[in-house]
C-alpha cells in the first residue's frame, strides 16, 4: 500500500508541505562518511570552549533525579535570569531552546487565516517555518544588499493584521548588528496589535569588549529599557555564548501580561531537569564566562583578518561566526570548498537554505581549529 493511500495517515495541507529545518552537519555523520578520526565542527555556532566545568559538576550532581519531574515553569531559572537582566521574572518564559519560543509566540499571538507576520529575508529558518505550521501569512522584506536593514521596506508590510515583527539582531548569516536607536524607532512606529520580537541569540558577543559582558550592550539593544516599551520581546539562548546547545535552552523577555500566556500554553516540563540545573549553573561560571568571549573577540578578529589577506570577502561581524565570499579568482566554488573541507574533516556552513549559494559561514573556533581551518583553506585556495 502507498503512503497516499492511507487515509489515516493525511495531514494538514501545511504539514504535508514542510520544509524541515537544515541543519549543520554533524560530527558523527562526517566522521562515519569519510572515516576520519578527528573533526572540527565550526558550522552551528556553538561554544569554542565547550561547556563550563561547573555545568558538568551540576548535570553529574542532578543525574540522580532524572526520574523526577522537574519543578513546572522552572522558578528558580527564571528568577536567575531574571536576576542578570534586572528584569521581574514574571517577565521571563523559559524554553526548549529559544526555538520553543518563537513557536509558542506565534501559536499565541498569530490567528491562522486573519494574522501575519513578518521578517526579513533571508532570515532565521524557524521564523518562517513555524509561521507556515500555523497556517498563518508570511511577509518578508529583502535586506539590502549588504546585509543591513531596509526598515522602510519592512514597515511598510505591516498592516493592522500584523502579529509578530521578528528582527534577528546580530543577524544570521551576515553577523550585521543594527543600532539600538533603530530598533526603537521600529517599534515605536509598528502598528498597535504587533509585537516586535527581537532575537538576540548572538548578542552576548555584540555587547562584550575585552572579554566583559555587556560592555556595549545599551548601543545595541532594547534590554536595559525593555520595561519603557510594551510591543517588544526579546529572544535570548543558553545554546551559543553559555555552551549549552545539546542541552536544549532559552528564554523570551516580554510584558509580563504576555509572558503569563505564554507559560500556561507551554508544554508542562519542555525545560528538563539537568537543562535547569545547567543553565542555572553557567550563569555561576563567571571565568568561564570571561574566557569564552575573549576566546570569541580574537578569534573573529583573526579570522576576518586572515580570511581578508586571502582574499575572500568578509562581512564584518559581531557575533561568533563570520559570513564570507571566495575571492574572485578562486579555483573552487564555494561548494567545492566546502566539499573539499569536509573530506578534511572540517564542518563549515553552507548558506544554501538562506539562498545565498555564493557565500559560506564558518564559526569562531578555538585558536587551534581557527588555525587549522586557515591553513586547509590556504592549500585548497592557493591562497
Ligand atoms: C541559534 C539561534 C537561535 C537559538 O536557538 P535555540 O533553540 O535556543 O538553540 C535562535 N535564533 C537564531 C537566529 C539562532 O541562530
């Protein structure tokens, strides 16, 4: 029997349709495809450091009460987080992963059939897949074309049925970081029933300087006046700068009117157990803390500076990965590059489901892989 003949199987037209989310390669699948021993994954934007030995200590601490339900809406996470952004925790919605909260902004905010969205283009995958899961209009207004913001272009797609305005900040792929002062000028000019979402998954390492947090935060986000404002959430994750991705972790900052929905809708417990005492213990890890944005800092740094002596076009960036173009000459596409670099055991990022075939993303690694990545791209590059 076909599959379409299974009529217990038929799904919604929207399910039927879906586009999976892409992933970066992993680790393993390269290693079993080409047999190598050692891989360098600079492909997710995860930690370079790993994680934060006080977050092992805690996960071992925890592994005997994984038969326990965690305590439901994670209080004493929420209150922490709370705490580091000096913000009431009644304002806080932790997830499964930031991704989990996107989701439930738009099954909470976006009415199937009357309400949009909005977002640039390209932009974060999950934006616009869980947007179309939900049945709801998508509307994305193309970034110019050096990666900054056309905010006229995204305004003037908003209407009165406008949900949700999401604005990736650092952006992924680009690493491009508008200032403060326009977001606030977006949000104040939005029309009244939408919510600007403002991701700020990468933002950690816009705002640090010498390995101190938030040493340019105010220039480049809302959070120190998130209470002035109540169109405006803003999306943070333990997955990149805290070194928590496997883990599965993040939170959205919101009115606190919102968030109360937003918490009754959740799925009991989508925070687990050794997440919570994770997440609780990073934000202890002040070293660790200190050592992975000065490890983030220079790496870029090194990077956008060698891969320019290569030739290649780099995108300045604030985050912890870099996007870039070959250079004019190049004897490989960037699809023989990347191709050529996996069979050497390094993981880079094509940018394929963002539609920019010509360009490839790598993420800040420790000096060690920064450095065997460039030497690999020298030969292959002859550069
Ligand atoms: C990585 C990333 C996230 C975080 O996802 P998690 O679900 O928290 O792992 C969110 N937004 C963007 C743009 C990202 O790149």
């Amino acid at each position: 029997m076909s599959p379409k003949a299974c009529k217990a199987c038929n799904v919604r037209q929207a399910v039927e349709g879906f586009e999976p989310y892409a992933p970066g390669r992993s680790i393993d699948e390269i290693r079993q495809l080409y047999g190598l021993e050692n891989i360098i994954k600079m492909a997710s934007n995860e930690n370079p450091l790993g994680a934060s030995p006080l977050v092992k200590k805690a996960i071992e601490h925890s592994a005997g009460s994984v038969f326990r339900y965690t305590q439901s809406g994670t209080p004493r996470l929420s209150q922490a987080i709370a705490t580091l952004h000096g913000v009431d925790p009644a304002c806080i919605v932790t997830g499964n992963g930031s991704d989990e909260v996107i989701d439930l902004l738009i099954r909470c905010k976006a009415e199937p059939g009357r309400h949009n969205v909005v977002a640039f283009d390209p932009c974060f995958s999950l934006y616009t897949t869980q947007s179309r899961l939900c049945g709801v209009e998508l509307r994305q207004a193309k970034l110019n074309s050096d990666f900054t913001f056309n905010w006229d272009a995204l305004l003037s797609l908003t209407d009165e049925n406008t949900a949700l305005v999401f604005v990736t900040t650092p952006d992924n792929p680009s690493g491009y970081c508008p200032p403060a002062a326009e977001l606030s000028a977006l949000a104040q000019k939005l029309p009244e029933g939408a919510l600007l979402v403002i991701d700020e998954a990468y933002m950690d390492f816009a705002a640090a300087h010498n390995g101190q947090d938030n040493v340019n935060l105010a220039r480049y986000s809302l959070l120190p006046e998130i209470t002035k404002y109540n169109n405006i959430a803003i999306l943070r994750t333990f997955s990149k700068s805290w070194g928590l991705a496997g883990l599965r972790l993040g939170y959205g900052i919101m009115p606190a009117a919102l968030a109360d929905y937003l918490c009754r809708v959740r799925p009991p417990f989508s925070v687990n157990i050794l997440a919570e005492a994770a997440g609780l213990a990073a934000l202890e890890d002040r070293d660790f803390r200190r050592a992975t944005l000065l490890t983030v800092e220079e790496g870029r740094n090194y990077l956008s500076l060698e891969l320019a002596k290569m030739g290649c076009k780099v995108y300045p960036s604030h985050s912890n990965f870099i996007m870039f173009g070959l250079p004019k000459n190049s004897p490989l596409s960037p699809d023989e590059l990347f191709n050529a670099l996996l069979k050497r055991g390094i993981i880079i990022r094509q940018l394929k489901s963002y539609k920019l075939s010509q360009l490839l993303r790598i993420s800040v690694g420790n000096m060690d892989e920064n450095k065997m990545l460039l030497a690999a791209m020298r030969e292959l590059l002859h550069a």
